[in-house]
C-alpha cells in the first residue's frame, strides 16, 4: 500500500473521531490595481464534534500563548479577518474581530443556499463534486468530498455533504484549499467573552480605527500628535503620529477587497 492509500485509509476509517484539524492554504487579492499581487497564508480550521473556529495560523498561535500564560500577538484593523467561531447544535456562525485589547462577535446570518452541480472530478487523493452558491456579494465556487463525512469547509462555508476541500469566488479574488489533515487534541477558545456587534456598528468600529489607526499607542505615549523615544541603541526617535496614520489610511483605501463585498466600507 503507497502513501497516499495509507492517508486515505486513515481519513475513511477514523471517520476522523470527530476531532481534526485541516490546514488550508489561502490566497487573496486586496487591491485590484495590481491584480497580480496576491496575499498567501496558513488558516486552520479546528473541528470537535459540532463546534469548530477556523483561524490564521498567527490568530491560532496567539490564542494557543494566551491559554499558557503567554503573551498573545493580537492583529488590529477591522478589514479582512478570517477569524470564524461555527456552533452547529445552535445553527451560528459568528465572525470574531480584534482590535488591540478589545475582542468583537460579529453574527453571520446570511444563509448560503448551494447548489449542488453534477460535476466531478478529483483533487489530490479526494474524489469531489462541485457546487455554487451567492456569499457576500460574490459568486463562489465550492468542491467538497465525501470522502470526508464532515459537512465543514473553511471560513463561513460549510452545509454541503462532505468538506470543502476548495472553494474560490468567481473574480479570483479569495481561494481556499485544503493542504493538510491531522488529528485534533482539542478546540482551544481563547476569545471567550466579546462583545456582541451588528454589521452597523462593524461599520462604525472600522470607520473609527480609520479615523486614527494608531489611537491606541498615542494613548499608550500620552502625547497628542508627536513623540520622542530612544531605540534600543539610546538614539533619538522622532515618532510622526500625523505621517502614520496618513500611511496607514492610504494603505487601508488601496486594499479595500473585503470578503463581504455588501458590507464594504466607502473610507475617504
């Protein structure tokens, strides 16, 4: 028996105990100006029995550090997160959004209606069919397999009989693919108590962190809108709070392609 069959005796077999993990490897385009450019990453979709958070590897890291005692890396800005809690005895799908200390649930109650294509072929060692569904604005395409009975996939998608071994929308802006299967130990939750926000006041929130993406270390310095500090080497560093969040809002309008194409925010 070669490796492959081994791997695909493990997945068939185990009918994965209800604990796995499966990494996934996404790649996505912020800024349709250079079509080119794309963003890649490892995100982690942790699955036990009828709950799973699906994460990137850095959100999985940190929320791993937290649980130890350790010190969390948390990221910041409100575009683009892919942090997704699913509970599916209740029928939720929330989205988690973190900006420095504070920790948000967003509720995803858009429902994916798929439809499932005759279309088969096989990726890898997984034999999948294709379906299509509306998400956000965008029209995406999904292969899922039963050779895995688990109805997951990665981010929000997930109803279809069997995992989503890859999913992309049709402008090719976001695509997910499944690189890596492996047993679970447990579904750690470090982001236990957020606060409960609508897309309203998602929209608010991001407006706000746009208006000065570095409130938070101008708090921290104490100083309104320029500081001095020293480097590790005792040299003078002047700090340009202005010049900052100039960057910082010309970055965040360039790269202004999020997901959920109905809930972009216009920034100016």
């Amino acid at each position: 028996m070669n490796k492959l069959s081994l791997i695909f005796v493990f997945l068939t077999s185990c009918c994965f105990g209800q604990q796995m993990s499966f990494i996934y490897e996404v790649s996505y385009r912020l800024n349709h100006k250079t079509p080119d450019d794309f963003t890649t990453k490892t995100m982690i979709l942790d699955f036990v029995d009828k709950q799973s958070i699906f994460r990137e590897s850095m959100d999985w890291k940190s929320d791993s550090l937290k649980l130890n005692n350790g010190f969390p890396m948390l990221s910041s800005g409100f575009e683009n997160q892919f942090y997704i809690k699913k509970d599916f005895s209740n029928h939720k799908i929330s989205k988690i959004i973190t900006n420095g200390q504070f920790c948000y649930l967003l509720p995803i109650d858009e429902t994916i209606q798929w439809k499932i294509s005759p279309e088969k072929k096989k990726i890898g060692i997984y034999n999948v069919q294709k379906a299509v569904a509306t998400y956000g604005n965008r029209e995406w395409t999904a292969w899922f397999s039963n050779d895995i009975p688990i109805n997951e996939g990665p981010y929000i998608f997930s109803g279809l009989p069997g995992l989503i071994i890859s999913v992309t929308d049709f402008s090719g802006d976001y695509k997910f693919d499944l690189v890596q299967v492996k047993k679970s130990a447990s579904l750690f939750n470090a982001r236990t108590k957020p606060i409960l926000i609508d897309w309203n006041k998602y929209g608010q929130l991001a407006k706000s962190y746009y208006d000065n993406p570095n409130a938070e270390m101008e708090q921290k310095i104490r100083n309104a809108k320029k500081a001095v500090m020293q480097d590790a080497h005792g040299n003078v560093i002047d700090i340009d709070f202005r010049q900052m969040n100039k960057e910082e809002q010309d970055n965040i309008r360039k790269n202004n392609n999020p997901i959920e194409l109905n809930h972009k925010i216009e920034y100016k």
